[in-house]
C-alpha cells in the first residue's frame, strides 16, 4: 500500500512538473498544432476533392462542414503555434476571443453535422425537414449571442464569477452537442441496419457513423469536463 502511494505520489509531482514546464507547454503546444495542421489539411483536400467530383452542386451541406472544419483547426493551429503571444495580447478580452471563438466555430461545424443526419433521417421516413435548418440557425444565433455578451462581461468586469459561468456556458454547449450526436446518429444508424445488407451505401453510412459518433462524443464530454485546478491559475487547451 505504502509502495502504491509512493509511486502515486511520484507520479503526480512528476505530472507537476512537466504541467508547470515551460519546455513542456510548448511542446505540447506545437505538437497539438501540428495535429489540428494535419485535420486542417485534410479537410481541405476533401473540399476540393468534393469541388472537383460535383462543382455544379454549388456549396452543399458536405463542403460547408468541410470548409468549416478547414477554417476552424487552421485557426486552432495558428493559436497554437502563437500561443506565448496570445497570452500576451491587451486588452485581456482578446485572448478570451480568440482562444474561445474556434470552441464556437468547433460547435457550429459539427451541429451542422447534426443537421445533415437529421435531415437524412426525416426524408427517409418522409417526414417534413422544413424545420430543421431554421432550428439550426436559432441554436446558432443564440449561443453566439450568450458567448458575446459572456465577452463583454468579462471585458467590463473580469471577475472569477463571470469567467466561471463562461466556463459553464461551453460545457453546457458541449453537452448540447453531445446529446445530437447520441440522439441523431443514434437513430440514423438504427435505422441504416434495416437497409439490405448488399447495400454498398448502407455499409459506407454505417462507417463513417460507427467511426464519428463515438469519437465525437468522447470530445464534446471531455469539453465539458471541469479543470483540476482553478480557474484564476488555468490555462485551458481548446
């Protein structure tokens, strides 16, 4: 028992260290940079693969997502690498602004995700999706109007109260979104296991949820989960 404490007690005061490096944060800064580089850049051969299958689609549901996907991981990617510099800039406002607003353009970008499988959904049991995009931009429309007057509260007052409850309106959103994902791609890929088996489109659609759903839960939940230390002291990554 004593020996299991140790090495716990070990194992923390090494994580310590490493969490409280300077080398280390920017490390992992650059690494994390270089990975949100990578999704960036696959998201951009897919547009323009998509472009270059049906151009004369116009900007579908599919490339919007990919161009969304695209703009936000090369946002992430460049706050990354800038990191040392953004948590420099004044007034202080700014860096809540450009470190929370790739979080927003991350739920837009897979609500719209959302929205194409429910979409999916309605039309293949030929019910009526005429509600559904304006829903859409509602949701949109709302949680970018909370997260920007979150903003000026905290530009005009930044106390821990008001960081807090932003802290908590992210995770609430994260939750939200967490929720889509289980209730819609839930349904459709209960209802894609009722198609014939030889179908060549069943199999594809099954995939790509069987690979999304889990991994984008997982994401929205870890979004929302509290940090262990507190919030005057902590420097998330998004």
């Amino acid at each position: 028992m004593s020996a299991s404490s140790s090495a716990a007690a070990a194992l923390d005061a090494w994580w310590d260290d490493v969490n409280n490096s300077p080398v280390w944060q920017d490390r992992t800064f650059h690494a994390l940079a270089a990975l949100y580089g990578v999704v960036a850049v696959v998201a951009l051969v897919q547009l323009i693969r998509i472009e270059c299958r049906v151009p004369e689609f116009g900007w579908t549901t599919q490339k919007v997502f990919h161009f969304l996907n695209f703009i936000v991981n090369s946002v992430r990617s460049t706050v990354f690498v800038l990191r040392r510099n953004v948590q420099l800039v004044h007034p202080e406002i700014f860096q809540h602004v450009l470190i929370d607003l790739p979080g927003l353009a991350f739920f837009t970008t897979y609500a719209l995700l959302v929205l194409f499988w429910a979409e999916i959904y309605y039309q293949a049991r030929a019910m009526s999706t005429d509600g559904l995009r304006p829903a859409f931009y509602t949701i949109n429309g709302v949680i970018y109007t909370i997260q920007i007057v979150l903003w000026l509260l905290t530009w005009w007052k930044p106390v821990q109260a008001v960081i807090i409850l932003s802290k908590m309106f992210f995770a609430a959103t994260s939750l939200f979104a967490a929720f889509g994902f289980l209730l819609y791609g839930g349904r459709l890929f209960l209802m894609l296991q009722r198609f014939p088996v030889e179908s060549k489109g069943r199999r594809k659609k099954l995939n790509e949820l069987v690979e999304i759903v889990p991994s984008s839960l997982v994401l929205f939940i870890l979004r929302k989960l509290p940090p262990k230390r507190g919030i005057a002291q902590y420097h998330p990554i998004h």
